[in-house]
C-alpha cells in the first residue's frame, strides 16, 4: 500500500511541477530554442549570443511598436526527443509570437513541425537539413541549404581556381552529406572531376588513413566539409603529410577556432560562407565590431546567423504591426533586408537567396577572397 | 607504399587505444568495474598537460605533472566513488561511472569553455624520417610510451615484489591477502598507474590534435570497452595487442570498406565476430 | 489545450514503455544491455517507413514491434555465446552495428533520417490515450510475468544460470523468450516515438540512448516495475524541468546518476523501501 501512496504522490508532485510558468504582459515574447549544454553547446552559445546583440539592438531603438522584445530561451540539447516539448512550451506556456532556431538539425527539423501546426512563424538559423522548410509556410531558413552551398563549392574549384581532379572528404552527417550532394551535382558543370570520395564521423580527430589515401591520389584540389573541430586537425595532418592541393572547406570551418586549431596549416584555406570579414557593408562592420565587444571573442558564421535570423524576425514583426501570428509570416515572406550575412530575401518555400561569400585564411585571419553571385547556381529548390 | 602507409597509421591509432585501454584493463583486472570515467581521466590527462606546457613552456613537464595529478585523481574516484560499491552488482558501478564521465565532461566545458582548447606553442612537430615512413616526433612518442608502458608494467609486475603483489591479487585475492598482500595498498596502485596511462593518452592526443575538447573522452568511452573485452578482461599484452589489431582494421577499413560501414561499426563487427568464435575474449586473462 | 502537458506525458508513456521492456530483459532475466536503443531504432525506422508509404498507423507499429523481436531473437541467440560483461560489451556492439548499416542506406533515409512522418490521425489527446494505454498494457504485462511461473523461471536464470539449467529449466528458451519480448516491447516504443517526433534519424537511437534507457531501469531499481516506471517518467523529462538551472543541467544529471548508484545501489525502489521501514522502525 505504501508504495502505491508514493506514487500518487510523485504524480502529484510531478503534475504541479510541469505547469510552472510566468507571465508578463508588456513585452512581446520571441522563443529561442538552442544547444547550451552537451556536445553542441559552443555553437549554441555563438548563436546564442548573435541572437541576443540584435534583441538588444532593437531594443535600444525602441523595441517592436514601443513592446520590449523578450528572449525566451530553452536549451534543447540538439535532440529532436526535447525539442517537441520545449517548443510545445515556448508556443503555450510562454505564448511566444515567433521562434527561432539556433540549434542542429535534428532538433530543429522536430520543433518545425510542432511550429508549423500551431500557425507560429519559426525561422532556422543555421540548420542545413532540407526538409526543415518544407513542414509548411510558417517555417523559414535565412542561412544556406547544403546542396546550395555546395554547387557554390563546385563553381569556386572549377571556375575561380581552376582546379579539374577534386578529392572530397566527406562529414557523415546532414551538413557534410547534403554539401557533398551540392558539389557532385554542380561539378560536371565546371568540368570538376571527382577522383575519390572519402567519409568521417563527426567523432574523428585523427585522420591518418584518409590523408594517406589522399596523398597518393594526388588531386588538384580538396573539397573537405566538416566543423571547425573536426576540419582544423584535418587540414593540419593534410599539410604535414605535404600535401599541397588548395584544401576548400565551408561555413562549419567559420570560426577563430578552426585556425588556432590547425596554426600555420590553415593559411590558404578557402572557404564558402556567408560573413564577409572585410565587407564594406555598415551593417557587416557594425555587427563584427558589436559582437566582439560583447562576447569578447572573435565572430564565427553561427553567431552571425543567429542575428541575421533575429534581425530578420523582430523587421517582419515592426512591418506587421501587430503581433498576430499569420500577419507575421506574411511580412517574414516578403522580407528584403540587408543583414550581416547579406541581402535576405526568401523563395515560396521559405529559402533565402544570397550571395556566397569566399574567404581565404591569410596572415591568421579569414579575409575576402571573392564572391559568387550565380543566381541560377544558387537558387534553392522551391519545393 | 600506400599499404604500408595504412599500417602505419593503423599502429598509431593503436598505440593511442592501447595506452587507455591498458590503463582500464588494470582497473578491470583488479576490480572487475567497467570503468568508463577511465575516459573522463583521459580528457583530464589532456587538459592539465595543455593548459601547463603553455604556462610553463614545458611540455615534458607538464606529460609528468598530468601523469601525477591524474594518477592522484584517480585514487580519489577510487576511495570516494567505487570502494563503497564494490561488493553491488556490476551494472551499478556502470551507471555510477557513467553518471560521473557525463558530469565530468560538463564541468571541463563549464570551466574551460565550450570550444576547448589549444596550445599556444604545438610541440614535438617536427618530421623524423625512418625507413621511408615519415612521421612527426609526437607520432613516434605515442607508438613508443604505448609499448614502453606495457614492457614496464611488465618488467615491474614479473620482477619486483610490489608487481608479484599485485598479480597474485588478480589472480585471487583472498589467498593473497592470506600471504600478507595489502589488497587495499594494491588497489590504490592500480588506480594510480591506470590513471596515470590514460592521463598519458590524454596528452598525446592533445598534442597529435592541437586540441583538447570537452567531448574528447566519449570515443574512447566506449571503444577502450571493447578493447579490453577483445583483449581479454585484465590481461596486459592481450588489451595492447587488441588496440593495435583494431587501430590496423580501422585504418584499411576506412579506405576499404568506407562504403558498407562507418569507423565504429567496423570494429564492433569484428568485436562481434571475435566474441562469437572466443566468448572468453582473444587472449585468457592472465 | 493543454498541449504542454499532454506532449510531456506523450514523453513520459513512451520513456516507460522502453524502460520496462529493458527490465525485462535486463531486470527480470539477468541479462544485461548496451545496445537496446536500437531496437527501438528498428521498430521506428520500420513504422515509419511504413506509414510514410501510406499504410495505416495500427499495422505499421505491429510491423515494427515483429521485425523487432526477430532481431531480439537473433541477438539474443548471440548473446547465448556471451555473459556478463562480454554480453554487455557484445550489445553494445549491436547497437554500433545497427547505427553503421542505417547511416549507409539511403533507403533509409541515410545520415539525413526520415522526416515527415505522418500523423496517426488520433488527435493529441487521443495519442496521449493510445500511448498511455501502450504504457498500462506493459506495466500490466510486466506485473503478470513477475507474479506468474514465467518470472520465477527468470529470476532463477538471473540468479545462476547454471543452478537453473541444473533444475532442469531450459535456459536458453527463457532467454530468447526475455529478449523476444523485451526487443518487441522496445520495438514498439520506438514505433510510438517515431510517430511522436515526427523525425527520426541514426542519432536518436544511437549509444547515449541506449545508456538513458539503462539508467532509467538501474536508477529506479533493477527488476523493480514500479520504481522503472516512475524513474523512467521522472528522467525523460528531467532536463525539460532543469531548464532554469541552465549551464548545471547535464552535470545535475549526471551527479544525480552517480548519487543514486552511490548511495542507494538498489536504486529509487530500494531508497524507498529503506525509508518506510526506517519509519516504520520509528513508529513501532
């Protein structure tokens, strides 16, 4: 019997413990899930932060129509299992007007679905998955799919470098393998041949076999897709074993990390991304200069996505004028805005479509390398 | 060439394996605790070497100060967490050993920053040339500290009267704590020096990677299970065998076999096949 | 609506199902599991596979619970060869190896997984019902075997194989008997979980999850169905609840993993059962 009552008990317990919640009126809230503990918690934290700076800055100038904006912040682990809950809470609890993503793509793939059938506009900030848009209309992406980013890659080895023999070396995850799909889709348009095609877990730090195989396959150029965790021990075991070849990475390299990591190996890596560090645009300059005064450390491409997708959210909200959920979508749609990370404007499926900037790693700092602006090559799928 | 470049880089992946799993299978031997905190000492190992080579500059220094304060480390995990649960079931110092490697990895992130970090000055870079194979100093060290460990503990268990203590523990502890055998004096031991191999693996890592990471140890975590089970469960030379065998399999296996499997599956196909033909592990324990 | 609530609860029914179905396993037969989350991986990937080609909801998650369990049985027949640790270490390599062929096959969704899942057309509440009768039917299936000749004959293998084989029990069929239903029981929670999240991909039934599963059933008492039940509810929404403790949640956790092990070794069902008898000491 004494053990039955424990259990009423502890349901009792549990049930007033989940309905905690607080409430305040004068404010208009914005849900935020992202990863702050756990494996995924230092891109989460940029994001985090990004996210934050443009809170900020909207509120000085005068929050959204004289409301403060209000950062509900939930951290979801980058696991799809709590991101159903957490956005269940953020859209009931918490009644947030709009969400956004800093998080992986398992999670946010999860939580857009949960967005999309309450009628809530969801935006991902940095999640490459691509299905992710396509659980319906409330749901936006401001920062690049896989395949888009890699096509970009194609036409950076085939047409700016001129580079013909390409070795990839593939991340086993969303991110990699949609970039690879990018790559090899657009290669045969820029004359790139794939010699070989080698993958890696997310795990991997030592690379000794792949850079071996690599080095007798002597290719012209390298297209290695990967984080700055995994790509800064990559590049530095491809250059001590001497290989040469231009090594082209992404986004995931992004970050101050990546060249302390790999040192004097990382000069001359290329990378597409979507942060131009010696852009001429105000907004770009004002935003790296802001950030890194507030954080303290250098910007990475998370951290600006996370204030694109935010300064991108609270534009649509002032435009709309009212904090209802559908005329909030309809004023995200038809966002055209200059941003950190470029001009953003979306497609019917909710994609954005930019320009992808290339950067090269030279004196131990990203700087501009070129630009490409194909708007055909670039174009993301619209269903 | 590119065969025996991929048996050198499977030896080396091997040596790093061996120098962790050997630290557990003592551990185990002793025991009988799967240890899997042994991996959260390892990322420590790292830590503490990174963060003194670049305040002192010494890196030799800072392998032997990591080894010692590590070792002592693990003689507190010992005494604090898994002498009061000895005599429970084994999954229990499991789980407990599992709940303490996830709290030890969040308070390395917690302290020491979500990125992890890096040396200011990477050392051991330099290329050393030797019949053909070029490796760097740092690849060298691990491939010489994992058998050197090994040909020690070997040596100080067959030859001193400490080691014939120890192995007669092992072997069964009750007669040889009849034959005057301090067990408790032998299982402060035992932690000290399996501690310390993993701190040693640690810093080797952290060197070969340039970074050590809060997440560092969760490979190894499950990885060095399998390898002491392939080894045998306690016995020494079999577990560094196992690692280097498994380092070898994973090396071509990548190149090889990349298209039906991934890393990890490639050696727990071969753990499975191993396990299903010897159940007792490839090697007896000793 | 309480869509908060019933989506915490949706997490709770399924977090017990998959936690008795390692009890039986582990808790009723002795034998102990690394690799259960895949299990619940193959019967996700297969209901969802199925609904997604436009079969019904009900049919689908039968499907995932049999091609579970027959993978039960196989795994179990290997486990035949192996105990104790070798056996943990042996599934924890099943789990690996299930984790290997799903990334490679792209029938399977690969490394991208399976999005777009459909409904199951039940509503929320009437998805809450469905797995929250899921979770009764398990706790009553798991209270029935302890009780019936069934439970007896696994406690004796979990006590000493080669006792019980000595009093003529077959052995071997009680334990793929154990794993049969203990793999189809975790088949079917990850049929309600896929339909749940809606998403599913390798990572979510890789070795962490396997780990979770282990310690709901070893943190609320090895063996024990209620101290499962309610250990695995409390530990699935744990770091939802710890969300204001923020940077400390995961180490919360962890240190709450060890602590229990640490000082109550026969988990919550133990802690309590110590706690009544101290007061029960008191009041006599």
């Amino acid at each position: 019997m004494n053990k039955k009552n424990l259990t009423v008990f502890l349901t009792c317990a549990l049930f007033s413990f989940i309905s905690l919640g607080v409430v305040n009126a004068d404010s208009v809230k914005i849900g935020f899930n992202v990863p702050l503990t756990g494996f995924a918690a230092a891109d989460g934290k940029s994001a985090l932060n990004g996210a934050k700076l443009a809170v900020e800055q909207a509120n000085q100038a005068g929050g959204i129509n004289g409301k403060m904006i209000e950062l509900v912040v939930y951290d979801d682990q980058a696991s799809p299992k709590q991101a159903v809950p957490i956005a269940n809470k953020l859209i009931e609890k918490d009644n947030v007007k709009a969400a956004i993503s800093g998080s992986y793509s398992g999670s946010t793939r999860a939580a857009a679905g949960v967005f999309q059938a309450a009628g809530i506009p969801y935006i991902s900030a940095y999640a490459v998955h691509p299905d992710i848009t396509r659980a319906g209309n409330y749901v936006f992406r401001t920062s690049f799919m896989g395949e888009v980013q890699g096509r970009a890659g194609a036409k950076l080895v085939g047409a700016t470098l001129q580079r013909k023999r390409v070795v990839l070396i593939t991340l086993k995850n969303d991110f990699g393998k949609s970039l690879a799909a990018g790559f090899k889709e657009a290669a045969g348009q820029f004359n790139v041949q794939v010699v070989n095609e080698y993958e890696y877990s997310i795990k991997d730090r030592q690379f000794g076999p792949i850079v071996a195989k690599v080095k007798a396959d002597n290719p012209e150029a390298i297209y290695a897709t990967g984080y700055f965790f995994t790509a800064g021990p990559l590049v530095s075991q491809l250059r001590a074993a001497g290989i040469t070849a231009p090594v082209i990475g992404q986004e995931g390299y992004d970050s101050a990390q990546f060249i302390k990591i790999a040192g004097k190996a990382s000069e001359g890596t290329i990378i597409t991304t979507s942060l131009d560090r010696d852009s001429t645009s105000s907004e770009t300059r004002s935003f790296i200069k802001e950030f890194e005064a507030m954080a303290g450390h250098k910007v990475d491409m998370v951290a600006a996505s996370g204030h694109t997708a935010m300064k991108v959210l609270v534009a649509a909200m002032k435009k709309a004028g009212t904090t209802n959920p559908a005329a909030i979508r309809d004023a995200i749609a038809e966002t055209s805005l200059v941003a950190s990370t470029g001009t953003i404007s979306f497609n019917s499926l909710g994609e954005v479509q930019k320009n992808v900037q290339v950067q090269v790693v030279r004196g131990g700092n990203f700087h501009y390398h070129s630009e490409i602006r194909d708007q055909t090559l670039l174009a993301p799928p619209t269903r | 060439m590119l065969f025996v470049e991929l048996l050198v880089q499977g030896l080396l992946q091997g040596s790093i394996y061996g120098l962790i799993a050997v630290g557990l299978t003592l551990v185990y031997g002793l025991l009988r605790i799967l240890h899997v905190a042994h991996a959260g000492l390892f990322t420590l190992g790292g830590y503490i070497c990174v963060i003194l080579t670049n305040q002192t500059g010494s890196f030799l220094l800072a392998v032997l100060a990591s080894m010692l304060l590590v070792g002592i480390t693990g003689m507190l995990i010992y005494r604090i967490c898994y002498q009061p649960i000895l005599d429970q079931p084994p999954f229990v110092p499991l789980i407990a050993s599992i709940g303490l490697f996830i709290a030890m990895e969040e308070l390395f992130r917690i302290f020491f920053g979500a990125y992890g970090l890096s040396f200011t000055e990477l050392p051991l870079q330099e290329p050393l040339p030797f019949l053909q194979v070029s490796l760097k100093q740092a690849e060298w060290l691990t491939m010489l500290m994992s058998v050197g460990f090994v040909a020690i503990l070997a040596f100080l268990a067959n030859r001193t009267k400490l080691g014939l203590a120890w192995k007669a523990t092992v072997t069964d502890p009750e007669i040889a704590s009849s034959f005057g055998v301090d067990i408790i004096q032998v299982r402060y031991l035992n932690f000290f020096i399996g501690s310390s191999l993993a701190a040693a693996s640690g810093c080797m890592m952290a060197v070969l990677n340039n970074l050590v990471e809060p997440t560092m140890g969760s490979v190894p975590s499950y990885k060095m299970l399998a390898i002491i089970v392939l080894g045998g469960l306690g016995n020494v030379r079999g577990t560094l065998i196992a690692a280097i065998l498994l380092g070898i399999i994973e090396s071509y296996g990548t190149i090889y076999l990349d298209d039906l499997l991934d890393r990890d599956s490639i050696a727990f196909v071969f753990l499975i096949i191993a396990l299903m033909i010897r159940p007792q592990g490839l090697f007896q324990r000793t | 609506m309480m869509a908060y609530e019933i989506s915490l609860l949706i997490v709770m029914g399924i977090s017990i199902t998959a936690g008795l179905s390692l009890n039986l396993i582990t808790g009723f037969c002795g034998q102990i599991s690394l690799g259960h989350a895949a299990f619940m991986g193959i019967g996700a990937y297969t209901s969802a596979l199925m609904t997604k080609n436009g079969l019904p909801f009900f049919p689908s998650l039968a499907a995932g619970m049999l091609t579970a369990g027959i993978a039960g049985i196989f795994v179990g027949l290997c486990s035949l060869r192996v105990r104790h640790d070798f056996l943990a270490i042996t599934t924890m390599g099943v789990g690996f190896l299930f984790l290997g062929i799903v990334r490679q096959q792209d029938a399977l969704g690969g490394e991208m997984g399976i999005s777009g899942i459909p409904d199951p057309g039940l509503g929320r509440i009437g998805f809450l019902l469905f797995v929250m009768g899921c979770a009764a039917l398990v706790v009553y299936l798991s209270l029935y075997m302890k009780r019936s000749w069934l439970g007896f004959a696994f406690d004796a293998v979990a006590d000493d194989e080669d006792t019980a084989g000595m009093l003529g029990l077959d052995v071997t069929q009680f334990k793929l008997i154990a794993f049969a239903i203990g793999t189809s029981l975790a088949g079917l929670a990850g049929g309600l979980y896929a339909h749940n999240i809606r998403f599913i991909d390798p990572d979510s039934f890789g070795f962490v999850e396997s780990i979770t599963v282990l310690s709901m059933v070893v943190i609320g008492g090895i063996g024990s169905v209620w101290g499962v039940v309610i250990a695995s509810a409390v530990l699935s929404v744990l770091p939802l609840w710890f969300q204001f403790i923020e940077d400390y949640k995961l180490l919360v956790y962890g240190l709450l993993l060890f602590s229990v092990m640490r000082f109550s070794p026969g988990g919550l069902s133990a802690l309590c059962f110590n706690i009544f008898s101290f007061f029960r000491k008191k009041l006599t």
